[in-house]
C-alpha cells in the first residue's frame, strides 16, 4: 500500500451563498488545484461528497458535472453519501484509490448547498438518515435525538447546561477569528445562559438542546488534492501525509443500542486511526470534531481517548480545549461556527487541519507547531463514523 | 497492487417489487454472502450503489442501513452515485479498497426500487442527470437525447429502424430465458413494427425510438463479494477475477461535444479496460452492454471495438450477438427485458457475467465455456462511463 499525501486544499466562505452548488463546488476545487504545483500534470479522479443534491438541487450524477466544470477530462468522478459523513468517506475512498496505484492524483471535494430547503425542511431531510421504520416514521429528528442523547449522558456524567455553552462560546470565538466561518459573532454566558434576555436569545430546541447548541444550517465546499506520498514533495510546498483512517459503524437506531448514552463507533473509529498512525490520543495537537451539537464535542472528545469519561467538562472550565490551550479542539469555529454544509463538512475538517499543520491558519493558528492533527466526522446519529489523522510532512 | 476477486454473487428477481428498497438489498447482499464460503471471517466493508433513495425513497446513509439490517457492524459502509453507472462504479471502488490493501473483504450492493415515482417523475428524475443550466432548464430528458442521438447515428451509419427493432427482439428472447428478468415475453418484428397493430403496440416515445427500443424502470437488487485473488481459491468455487476497469468522462451537454454522434467515454472506457486486463476485445466471449435505449447497444457494440463502425447492424442481422453467436451480448435481457433499477444496473451486469463464467446461467448460458466478460455502464448520456473485464480464475 502507498502512502498517501494532501498536496492542496482550499474552501469557500461558509454561510449562505450567492453562488450554485456547482460554482461553490469549483471554487473550492479551483483552489485546492492552484495550490498544488501541478505543472501540466492531469487528475486522474474526482471524488465528490455530497448528501443531498438528487433531493435539494435536482442534480445527480453531480461528480460528472464537477469534472465538466472543471474541464478535466477523462477524469473518473464519483459521489460519494455518508450523510453527514460524506465528507470524510470520500477522503477515505481517494486515498484508496491512491494507495491502490490504480490513481495518483485525485481531487475530492465537499459541498452542500443547503438554502434550496427551508429550516423545516431541512430538519425533515437530515432525518432521512434515522431508522426508515424504528424511528422515522415516528417524526424522530436528529436535534430530538441529540436531546435525549443529551439529557441521558449529562445525567450520567454530571454536565451542566453551562458546559454546553462553554462549548457554544469556545466554538464561537474561534469562529470570530476565522475570515471563512459562517458565524462570526462572539457569544457570551451572559448572552446566551444567565443573562436576562438569555430564554429569549437561545431558546429549547430539543430540551436540554438550545438554540447555540446546535450548528446552523450553511452551504460551503472544500476540497483536497490527494497524490502517492512519494511524488508529494514536488506537489507541495508543505505536505501532510494522511497518516491513518478509521471508520466504524453501529446499530442505525439509537434506542436499539446497548447504551444509548454510549458511542462505540466514535471508540472505534479513532482506535482504529491511531493504530494505523502508529499514535497515542495524547500525541494530538490540534483536533476537528463534529460539533453539529454542542454535547457531541463533550462526548467525542471522551470517546476518542482525549478525555477519560467524565472529565471533558473539568477540561472546558479550564480552558484546555481552547486554541492556546493543551488541545485546540475546533479552532475553525467547528460544525457550530464555521458552518455545517453536511455532505461537505468532513472535508472541511481536513481542510482546517491542513491549513494548521502548515501554519497558515493565521488568526485561529494554535500555537507551538502542531505536527498531528485529528477529525472526527459524525454519520447518522453515530451509526457511521471516521475518524483521520494527518501528520505534517512525509 | 493487490488482484481483486469476485467470491459471490446474487441478485433478486427483477421487476415491480412489493419489498422495500432495503429488503431488496438484503436479499441481494444475503444470496452473495451466502455463496461464498465464508466461515467466520468478518465483512470489512460495505459499498452501496444507489442514485435516487435520498428522494425517491426519503433514505440517506442508505450503506450504513444496510449494514444494520445485514448486522456486520463495524463494517465500513458508503453510498457511491454516479447515475446509471452508480453500479460499475462502486464495483471499482471496492475493488480499490481491497487493492489498496485497506480492506479483504468488500461486499458492493447496487440497488434501487424506482415504483416510489410514477412514469412521468421517474423521467423527471433521471433527467437530473443532463446539464444542469444548457439542458435540464430546457426540458430535456434522457428519452430525447437518446431520440436525437438515434436520428444521427442511423442517417449516418445506414441503421433502420429494423436494427432497433433486432436488438429489442433479441434481448426480449434471452429475457424469456432469464428468470429473474423483468420482462419475460418475446416479442417479434411484425408485433412490434411491421405488423398492422405495430404501430399501436410499439408507438414513438422519441422519434425514431418506440417503446420497445426503451428500458422498463424496474425495482431490483445485486450483489457481489469481493476478495483478494490471493484469497479466492479457499472462499468461491470458481472465483472469477476483475481483470481490468477502465472509466472516462466527457463533455456533459451533448450538444458541445465535438461530434454529439460519438461515445468518446465509451471508447477510452472500453481501452483502457482491455488495456488493464490485456486483451483485445476479440478475446471476449460475452458482453452485458447498457442498452437502455436500443441504439446504445449498437453504438457501444461499436465504440467498444466489437465491430467497425457501421458494422453491428450487420451483426445483428446475421446474428451474431444471440446467445448462440459469435459474441453473444445482453444474455441476460439486458437493461431492455432483465430491467433497469437504475443505480443498480452496473452491479446486474457484473452478476451475470458471473454466472455466465461459471457457467450457471440456465436456460441462458452462453455455450462454449466462456472465459472472458465485459461489462459496459453508461452513466449520464455517455459523460461517465464504466467498462470491467471479467476472467475465469484467479
């Protein structure tokens, strides 16, 4: 197996945008492509991720209408769908095509564009991803799961609703310093908990789940070039190599599970990323998880091995998980403030890491050269799971 | 790189299901699994070609679904889309995986239960396929490019509508033996275009296509189990291996490409296939063509290099690509009368090809202890195409 490396990346503003799925979708592409020194060198696939564009944006086959765009001809080209996991999917799947030799180089690019759906909409559309008949078609959401989720591990671990918004508030600074992120505005305790006006600003989305509790709803892309890692020093001025990928998957409906308050793939999927990276949690130094609900980060950041059970919350109130903290987790604004465009928002994750394993993240750069970074991309309500670590240089 | 193996194949009957989309899978991907023997060792992945659940069948993460309802937690699972040619695709991206060395065991499930949109949605449907701002806004649907690139390859090439009419003729024949086919009634030249109630039978959908030179829209179900050639001998009776993949893209609107009465995709496809498996299209003894429209089994007969160009009318007159001919095509019935579940068809090319190597195929069986098979999918109109070498053997 070769290894592989991430020779470009780029994205677009998140948020909501002027611009069609297909131009976000080049515009990220383009810059990824431009930030490669590719010479005259010619792609050999382009994989995209993508949830819902058959649905919202009454377009199929969009990876051909990528390669069209792009004008890079006879470029194989495939969607890839793992809801909100997309993303991270179809970087598995173009470093499976690179490490296979049948590729070298290989573009994957993220976008959603959401606003073709209203809100309620697009509630209704990401719960396609719950079970057709255990819960479907009983008008479970997945804000309403994430809220029994909640209330179940909150009980058992002893989290307070401050907790969450300290995430909320984390996530949101970040984001204020990310020129990119969809939420730019800083949030405060006061503003969105204990202050007077706090019920009216930020009010139960799924009881204990607030409105700041939940990522909002954007479109955005982003892409990367993948190339063998042995071609990547010609390719890129800093490359990363992707150094490990898991992935697991777990009973679809949630009540079914053993401990609902439990993510066993969560577990699963970075294990099994550390093992093939040959790294502890502890060697991490900059970590993008999947924040489309506050109490994800808590929990995630527990399974993954960063925190033992119970105790992300001490390291919230302490300030560790802050970008000049031991952990930066999030430092883009996560799913929370940089945006949630859901089939693109693994590949952003990537995105984001890169930009800091290089040290070009510039106002939300953690500090101390990061060398190790780590995602986390959530599917379905943790049915379908990746975790990647990326490794500065290769 | 790693030799890939197919060790199980299945598929359900085909046609208009009263079984859900997942229980089509499931029984597609149970009838694969079962036919290997597999003991206890674990599914490592699960790939998933579907086009249209997200909105046809109101299911996304429709993969990790069917790892659920298959119960091979923690496999890996995804959803790979490339319209028409979902199928073949993600028969090569499994066949990625396992090269790469990342996985063994990969069971790839095409699947796609089209009744949930009547005649007319369902056209609309596959029209998202067409250029999203230079024909989809126009009204075009995949029946008129089918019509106008007909109309130009038979002025040019001297095709009658008799020829048409031969392919439609044959592939219901081989459909009448096939089982599982949709479409099991023969139908003859004076029914369908020469006789005095041809015309009411058989009436133009897009002129110069009738109805019986277009596909049925069907539900249906196929699975293969792939395996590392190394590992083949222990886990099927007749492994058969994958022994090339070629892939191309091209222009999506019809109308900018250079000659709209070429297959580019086709062509560079096909070579590059044969390339890979190093043999030259006279070392094939049985082809599954994507004859959704019967002027594409004749033009991809072409492209592909069976025959010259102008040169498959003839064939077909002297009956050549019967089951009893030189190069026997759609065995099976084809997409024309086995069926067309769209996103599935490409992994129903690659079952029946398995049978017909192994020489399981009935009362369809190719005679002469085929060796060879060669599967061409054709997604959008020809902007991404798919063709697969299969061998006897490992």
């Amino acid at each position: 197996m070769r290894d592989v490396a991430i020779v470009g990346a780029g994205s677009t503003q998140f948020g909501r945008s002027q611009w069609s799925l297909l131009k976000l979708m080049c515009e990220a592409s383009n810059e990824a492509l431009g930030d490669a020194s590719l010479g005259d060198r010619r792609i050999d696939a382009v994989y995209v991720a993508n949830m819902g564009s058959v649905r919202n944006n009454r377009q199929a086959g969009l990876a051909s209408a990528l390669v069209d765009r792009l004008n890079v001809f006879p470029a194989a080209a495939e969607t890839i769908e793992n809801g909100p996991a997309s993303g991270a999917s179809a970087v598995k799947h173009g470093v499976q095509a690179v490490a296979s030799g049948m590729c070298d180089l290989v573009l994957v690019c993220g976008g959603e564009r959401m606003q073709e759906v209203n809100a309620f909409e697009s509630t209704e559309f990401v719960s396609y991803l719950s079970h057709r008949y255990a819960e479907y078609v009983y008008g479970v959401t997945l804000p309403a799961l994430a809220g029994l989720f909640a209330r179940l591990y909150m009980e058992r671990h002893g989290i307070r609703p401050e907790h969450l918004a300290m995430v909320a508030i984390k996530n949101h600074a970040n984001g204020a310093r990310n020129p990119r992120a969809h939420l730019q505005t800083p949030v405060t305790m006061e503003g969105i908990l204990t202050g007077p006006d706090a019920f009216m600003n930020n009010p139960f989305i799924a009881d204990p789940l607030r409105f700041f509790d939940c990522c909002p709803v954007s479109d955005g892309a982003s892409a990367v070039l993948l190339a063998p890692a042995e071609m990547a020093g010609e390719l890129a001025r800093t490359p990363v190599r992707v150094a490990g990928i898991g992935q697991a998957t777990d009973c679809q409906a949630v009540h079914e599970r053993p401990d609902p308050a439990e993510l066993p793939a969560v577990r699963l999927a970075a294990q099994r990323a550390f093992a093939m990276a040959g790294i502890e949690p502890s060697g991490v130094d900059v970590a993008e998880l999947h924040d489309a609900f506050t109490i994800l980060e808590i929990a995630e950041s527990e399974e993954a091995g960063f925190f033992g059970r119970g105790e992300a919350a001490g390291a919230l109130e302490r300030g560790e998980t802050r970008i000049d903290g031991r952990l930066p987790i999030n430092p883009s604004g996560g799913l929370k403030a940089r945006g949630h465009p859901v089939g693109n928002t693994g590949v952003s994750q990537i995105v984001e890491l890169v930009r800091q394993l290089r040290g070009e993240a510039g106002n939300y750069q953690v500090p101390g050269d990061p060398r190790h970074g780590f995602a986390l991309n959530f599917g379905g309500f943790g049915n379908n799971v990746l975790a990647t670590v990326l490794e500065r240089g290769v």
